[in-house]
C-alpha cells in the first residue's frame, strides 16, 4: 500500500513591510474556535438548537517572513535543502532597495520550480503584459491587486497548497510507476533471456538424436529394400528433414531474437549460396514433384560483400514455404538481380512459386508473426508459421524488409534487398540459369 504524505501547508511571506507580514498572519493564522462557544450561548439564550461546532480539521498553515528578496531566497534554499520546502509564496511586486518581485520569483523558480507564488501587486506596478512575457510558468502563478480581500488570501492559500499537494502526489505516483515498469522489464528481460537459454539448450538436444535418426534412415536407404519397406523408409525420412527444419528454425530464431545471429558482412558468391539452397531441398522438392530452378544474370557480380548468413537463412524459409505451398509439376525460381550505385541496396533475391497464391486478406494475415493463411483442421500445409516470422525478423537485422506479392491461383513472389559491395566484376562464362529437378 502507498504510504501518505503529509499535506504540505508551508507559506512564504515575501514583503518590505512589516505591517503587511502581520495583515497575512491574521488573516492565515487566526483561530475561530472561541466563536464556538458564543453561538452555543445564543442559541441557548434565544431557545434554538445549537449549532455545529466548527470543524476540528480547520487547516493550520505554517507561515515564515522575508522582508527581501535575497533573503527570500536563502529561505527557500534551506527549506528545499532540509526536505521541507514551502508549497506558496505571498511575494510583493515592489520591494525597494532589493531585488523587485518578477526578479525574487525567476529566482525562486530556480531553486524550486514547484513553488506557486501569488503576486501582490498595485495598479501602478508592471503592466499585466509585462509580468506574461517575465513569468512564462503561468500554471504556478497568480495576481491578486492589492488592497486585498481576506477571504481572497485564504482562498488562495487554501487552492495553492492544495494544488502544491495534489502535483507533489501525481509526481510520487509517476515515479513510483516508473520504479513498478523499470523492475518489471528487468524481470522480463532476465526471464527472456532464461528463454532463450532453454530453448537453445533443448534444440541442440533435439538436433543430435535426430541427426542420428537421419543417418540411420539414409542407411537402410541405401541398402535393398522391398518395396513398401522403402517406402515407409522415404516417408520417414520426410518426416525428419521436416521435422529438423522446423527445429533449425526455432533454433534461429531464438537466436536472431536474442541478437545472436550476427548481421555483418561477410565474402562469397551469390551463385554458390542459392545453389547450396537449393541442395538442401532437393529432395523435399523432389518429393512434392517440383522443380528447383535458379536464374542469376551475367551483371550479378562473381563475389561480393553482404550478410551471406542472413542470405542463406532467409532463403532457405522462402523456399521452404515455396516448396510446401507449389502444386505437383510446379517450379520455384530462385532469382538474383544487381542494382549498382547508388541504389540504397544492391543484391536483391526473389523467390517465385507456381502455388495455390493468396488473397488479400491472406497477405494482412501472414504479417502477423507466427500465421498460418490455410489454418484450421483441414489445412494443407504443414508447419509452424515459423517460415514467414523467421525471414521479416532476420532481414530487419540487416535493415532490410520482405516483399510479398501473390495471386490466388497464380503463386507468390517474395523478394528483399540486401546491402552489398562487389568485390569481382560481372560473372563471365558462368550460366546464367541453373536447374535442379
């Protein structure tokens, strides 16, 4: 529970004359609880009831002086240095031979901005104007001419304290809040970080008996089977490449989320990564019946400068979903394009499938992470929705972003840019289109 604060009720007098000092003091200070018992008398004496006694939480203000400026200063100094500083002050506009209001109250600003301060000033004093373009804080100011009424300076004392209070709370309560978020995202964070250590630590678990899994079923592959024998053996093999691709992209990313994925540049050939791709799904593609095709025109350059892990990973989600999505007899095209200076980003990879496509919605609905378009018991595809999260999260690594474009009926084209340097010229006596079935 929030501990209450004492009511703040401390007011400054800020004046050259004595005798003004004693008409706040009367009017701040006066204590009306004598006039209880005199109207308990003439109620008695007249035959009535009696009346209310007076309030017993009559506000008691604590008021102190300063006959100058100067002084009104060191006061308000030692008042904030102390942990008690004055919710207003009474400061008068004249105050010869020292330092005028205006001067007195941009000073007190200084040392403590929360101070609300009511200016006592006579017509002859600085024009209204004057005061606006001096005391720009104008929520912590007022004006009262003078002579001034008494039940106007309680009033003003009364709304100012209060007001003093009420701002010294909200900003309790502000920074107790931001105490409250800043422990709670530490603990988020450290339980994200908990996270992600689990979920690395459980992956390359995972990994190493399936890899055994892999090598044990490619082995009865190779030998003579019946065959329904080999048949069951290819569909379980199908089963765990799937199943190691799923795992390889949580396992990623985990760790493009936990900034482990490094993002730099490194060497290579564009040609040599979607080739090393494409080898990865040569046999889920061979499977599904479709054709893995590369095109890399002759101004691709032979090597260049790039985040090639980045490259290696976001294609092999794209072509995951392309294979996964492609009808039997279908090809994914796997395209390079080189976009010299001074274009932003110079190597741009696209993926084309020959798929079932998406509608427009579909394409709102595969922007949130993790969306699967044919969800639902009677899906078609398999998966996570890891594919689609995996390369937006990755690319924006290397500031870069996906592009999706698709048709119901007429497949997808997903494509991203990606910041490169040439460091060898345009490919000559390369293909300039590679095919794999």
């Amino acid at each position: 529970m929030k501990p209450t604060l004492a009511p703040n009720r401390r007011i400054l007098l800020v004046d050259d004359n004595p005798a003004i000092h004693d008409d706040f003091r009367k009017v701040l200070l006066r204590d009306d609880s004598h006039l209880d018992a005199l109207d308990a008398d003439a109620a008695l004496l007249f035959g009535e009831a009696a009346p209310a006694q007076s309030d017993s939480s009559v506000t008691i203000f604590e008021v102190e002086s300063a006959m100058q400026g100067e002084e009104a200063l060191e006061k308000v100094r030692a008042a904030c240095v102390s942990g008690r500083p004055y919710a207003m002050a009474f400061v008068d506009m004249r105050m010869p031979p020292g330092w005028d209001g205006m001067t007195t109250i941009v000073k007190l600003w200084e040392v403590d901005p929360m101070l609300q301060i009511v200016i006592c000033t006579a017509y002859s004093d600085r024009s209204w104007g004057e005061i606006q373009r001096t005391l720009t804080a104008r929520d912590r100011w007022l004006v009262v001419k003078k002579p001034f009424d008494q039940i106007e300076v309680l009033q003003l004392a009364h709304a100012l304290t209060e007001k003093w209070n009420l701002t010294r709370d909200s900003q309790r309560h502000a920074e107790m809040l931001e105490l409250q978020v800043r422990a709670r995202t530490e603990e988020l964070v450290r339980l994200t970080r908990v996270k992600d250590q689990f979920f690395a630590n459980v992956t390359h678990e995972m990994l190493t008996p399936l890899n055994g899994v892999i090598g044990m079923l490619e082995l009865m592959a190779s030998e003579s089977l019946p065959p329904d024998l080999g048949e069951n053996v290819a569909v379980a093999r199908g089963a765990a490449d799937t199943l190691f691709q799923l795992i390889n992209q949580i396992l990623v990313l985990n760790d493009a989320a936990a900034g482990a994925v490094c993002g730099s540049e490194i060497e290579g050939d564009p040609r040599e990564w979607t080739e090393e791709v494409c080898a990865r799904f040569a046999d889920a593609a061979k499977r599904a019946g479709v054709m893995l095709r590369i095109h890399c025109p002759d101004t691709v350059p032979t090597r260049v400068a790039c985040p090639g892990g980045i490259v290696s990973r976001v294609l092999d989600a794209l072509v995951d979903n392309a294979v996964k999505f492609s009808r039997d007899g279908g090809v994914v095209s796997l395209e390079m394009a080189w976009r010299p200076a001074p274009a932003t980003r110079a190597l741009q990879f696209t993926v084309v499938d020959q798929g079932v496509g998406m509608t427009a919605q579909q394409l709102e609905l595969i922007r949130i992470p993790f969306a699967q378009v044919d969800g639902g018991s009677n899906r078609k595809g398999s998966g996570a929705g890891l594919g689609l999260t995996l390369a937006r999260r990755l690319l924006s690594l290397a500031e870069s972003e996906l592009i999706v474009q698709s048709k119901p009926g007429e497949g997808t084209r997903m494509s991203f840019a990606l910041r490169a340097r040439a460091l060898d010229s345009a490919a000559t006596g390369r293909a300039g289109e590679v095919s794999r079935v």
